[in-house]
C-alpha cells in the first residue's frame, strides 16, 4: 500500500565545476607552442520541475539525498572539460519549496515549471584563457567552483477545487468514495483518515477535483489532533465544503455549532504561504452538507438547521452518502461554484522574464573589522571571494595572480583606508593570511618561470619564522623584546 508523504526535507549537492587544465603544445619543431589548457567544465544544477503526474513526496522520503554531476576538468589542445549532468526532480503540481531559513522560496504550480533549487559551479579557466600581452604562457590555471550545498524542505498543498471539512466521522471519507473513484479507508471510529484523500468527480462532460481532508477539531490550528499537518491542502481549493453530521448523538453538538468550530480554526490557521494567488480562507465559497439523512431524527435535523445556513449565503445539500441520496444536486452545486471560479480566475500568463542588470558603480566588496582577531579585517564580496576560491595556493603565480586581481579591484586601497598594518590578518572567504602591502601588486612584472612569481622570491620577503613570530607578538603570547628564534 502506497503511503502519501507531504513533507519532506531535501539535502541537495549541486555538482562542482571542473578545474582548468595547464598545459604548453609541444610539437616537433615548435619549441614555443605557447599554453593551450582547456577550461573546466559547469557542475550540474539540481532542477526540480513539476509534473502533474507525481501526486506525493514518496519517493524524496526514502531518497532525500540528491548529487547533481560534476563537471569534468579541461584538458591539453585546448580541450574544455565536458559539464556536469543536470540532476532533474520531478514533483507534484502544488509543491513549495522552502530554505534553510524557513522562508519559501518557490511555488510549483503549473505543469513544466522548472526552478533551479542548487546551482551547480563554474569551471576554472585554463591557462589559455589566462594568457595576456603581460602574461604570455601562464603556468596555472583557475580552480573550479564549488556547487550549492544545502538543504531544503518540500511542502505539498494539494491541487483541488473542493476542500471537505468537518469534525471526525462527519462522513467525508464515504461521501468522496461514492461521488469519485478514490478508495480511502472507512470505519465506525474517528480519525479513520490519516492522510488527505484526492478524487475525480465527473459532472456531465467535464471533471472536478475534490480532497478529503482529516478531520478537524476545535484547537486544529493550534497543533491538536491531526488538522495542522494537513490544514495547508485546503488552501488551494476554490470551494470549501462543511460535511456535518446529522446523526450525531453527543451533547454538546449540533450542526451549526461544529460549523462555526470549525470557521474558528479556519479563521485562526496562518498560511505559511503568504499568498497563493486565492485570497484568504475567509473569503472563499462555502457550502453546507448536512450528510446522513437516512436516518429519520437526521433528516428532521437537517430540516431544521437549513434555514440558518441559507441566511448565510451558503448553499446547503441534504445528502445520505450510503443511502447515495442528493449526491447529483451536490454535485452539480459544487460544479457551478467551481466553474464560476475558474471563469473569475483564468490560467495566469507565462511570467516575463525580467532583467535587473546591477549598476556599474555598485560596491563591489566591503571591508569590516574582524571580531574574532585583533587588529584582523574582513574582505567580503561577490569577486573576491570568487577568486580565492579559484587560486591554487600552491602556486605562485596563481597567487600572485590573485593580487593583481584584488589591487585592480581596488582592495589594497581599502585596505589602507580602514587602517591596516603590515602583518595583519586579513579574511576572505574561508582563507585567512597576513597582509603585505609592500609586495607590488597590480603591475605588469616580469616572469622568472612559469609557476613562479618574482615578488615571491625576493630575499626581502619575511620567512615562515618571522611571520610566525609578528603574529606572537601581535596577540601578546611572547615578549616584543624578545629576539627573533633562529
């Protein structure tokens, strides 16, 4: 037996982009080929997109892990590494998607959307697409980018033009067997359903769609009974329908007031959706199906109540589900609600896409003090903090590429600005090192081979044991008098 699964929490991997590739053609006769590395290939995105006939989470539930593709690493001959494979999801129409941080951050409705929930990471350049007139024959090539990781939690809020509500054995589950297909469980118990059941009516030539949701009880909204795990499938539906039990012995009750119970915990639920296109519950059509009339005190019941629902505006069907009395005026009564629903609402038109290019003299990074190191800086931006990503920190060059890169971009200048002094530390990203601003960088120097940097080489250039030792003195771990170790 297939079990429905609504909520499910997704850990996505996006795939990381591919690495560039250094390389020189070498070929008989041509000593100076010059560099002809491939870039890296684009890591695959996971995309998830709706498909109308995905009707649960099921399958998310028992795989909750999903790995897109990782692009492949450029090659020599200017080979670009092939990308990464899209990792595509299918989910039912009615699916939201929510963050890391719990707010929603997409609404699946509609056959075919698509919304790409990780992106998957840029390849690395190779040293091909690195050469310049100052740079002729790069000897490293840019890293590949890695793809989002997070995770995220789908929520399904069922697609259906009629919502059936009431209190626990009020008769939905054998209202929706009788008046579709579906085959949810009955029996003589309350809160035999365990799980929102979906149906298809069929009225004369045409087909509406009907849930059955749990049954509600006063306090539903507020977490008691079953009602606010499944509350959210009725906030897509056109119609809601009140099916109230007649028949019902228990004092204290009676039609109009498990009615207006009910109208409370509707009023009182909060969608986590702020808005789903339809309005608030409030405002949606109501009907009143006063079910099991074939029994005699339930008829006289239902007798007597109709008038105070018809002072409402609301519609009111007296039905028996096992008898199948009154079923075609319900529904045909639901049909002509719906259709006037779907006249009122028509099918919105395709999203245009809109571009929003951001202005060229925007700030491109920003430069704070670091809390958790004295006298340290922080460098955060969209750039820098893609660059470093991109260097290969074993090589020279590299790094001494990602200079000039941050002194064209302005960052030693800021640097100087915000008041900070040889040695300090400074943080971008997920890599930390000490400031040097009497190293040259954003200049056309010449290269001593290729993997090297001649500003790295240069005698004057502290050793590992001198900068070991400045940051000692800086925190205050040893005496600023106290000689430098050998």
């Amino acid at each position: 037996m297939s079990r429905f699964i609504d909520r499910v929490v997704l850990h996505l991997a996006a795939g990381d982009g591919g690495n560039g590739c250094t390389s020189v053609h070498r070929e008989k006769f041509k000593p100076l080929g010059g560099p002809d590395g491939g870039n890296g290939g684009r890591g695959g995105d996971v995309v998830l997109v709706v498909d109308p006939q995905v009707h649960t989470l099921l399958d998310f539930h028992f795989r909750p892990h999903a790995r897109a593709g990782k692009g492949q690493p450029g090659m020599g001959g200017n080979r670009n590494g092939a990308n990464g494979d899209d990792l595509v999801l299918s989910v039912p129409p009615g699916t939201v998607v929510i963050g890391p941080d719990g707010e929603p951050i997409a609404d699946m409705v509609g056959a075919g959307t698509r919304f790409v929930v990780a992106q998957g990471g840029k390849g690395g350049l190779g040293n091909a697409a690195l050469a310049s007139r100052s740079r002729k024959a790069p000897g490293f090539s840019l890293l590949g980018e890695p793809g989002d990781i997070y995770d995220v939690t789908l929520e399904l809020k069922s697609m259906a033009d009629v919502g059936l509500v009431g209190f626990p054995s009020a008769g939905k589950s054998s209202l929706i067997s009788v008046i579709s297909a579906a085959k949810p469980k009955i029996a003589d118990y309350p809160f035999t359903t365990l799980a929102p059941n979906l149906g298809v009516v069929s009225v004369g030539d045409d087909t509406i769609t009907v849930a059955d949701v749990p049954g509600l009880i006063p306090g539903a909204s507020d977490g008691r009974g079953l009602g606010l795990d499944f509350l959210r499938h009725i906030e897509r539906t056109a119609v809601l329908a009140h099916v109230v039990d007649c028949a019902n012995l228990e004092s204290g009750r009676d039609p109009i007031s498990d009615v207006d119970a009910l109208e409370a915990e509707l009023a009182a639920y909060q969608s986590e959706l702020a808005d789903a296109g339809m309005g608030d519950l409030a405002d949606r059509p109501r009907v009143v199906v006063l079910n099991k009339i074939d029994v005699p005190d339930a008829a006289d019941m239902a007798e007597m109540v109709r008038g105070h629902f018809e002072d409402r505006g609301w519609p009111v069907f007296a039905i028996s589900a096992v008898a199948h009395k009154g079923l075609d005026e319900l529904k045909y009564g639901l049909y002509e609600l719906v259709k006037a629903h779907r006249k009122a609402n028509p099918p919105a038109a395709p999203e245009r896409i809109v571009i929003r290019p951001k202005a060229v003299d925007a700030d491109q990074f920003e430069i704070r003090r670091d809390p958790d190191e004295p006298g340290g800086y922080i460098v955060s931006g969209v750039k820098p903090e893609r660059w470093v990503r991109q260097t290969d920190f074993a090589n020279d060059e590299a790094v001494g590429f990602l200079a000039d890169r941050l002194a064209r971009l302005g960052v030693e200048e800021a640097l100087i600005k915000a008041g900070a002094e040889e040695g300090c530390a400074v943080t971008i990203g997920d890599v930390s090192f000490e400031w040097e601003p009497q190293t040259p960088a954003g200049v056309d120097l010449m290269r001593i081979g290729r993997g090297t940097d001649m500003r790295f080489e240069s005698s004057e250039r502290a050793g590992a044991a001198e900068r070991k030792y400045r940051k000692h003195v800086r925190r205050g771990l040893i005496d600023p008098d106290e000689e430098l170790p050998e």
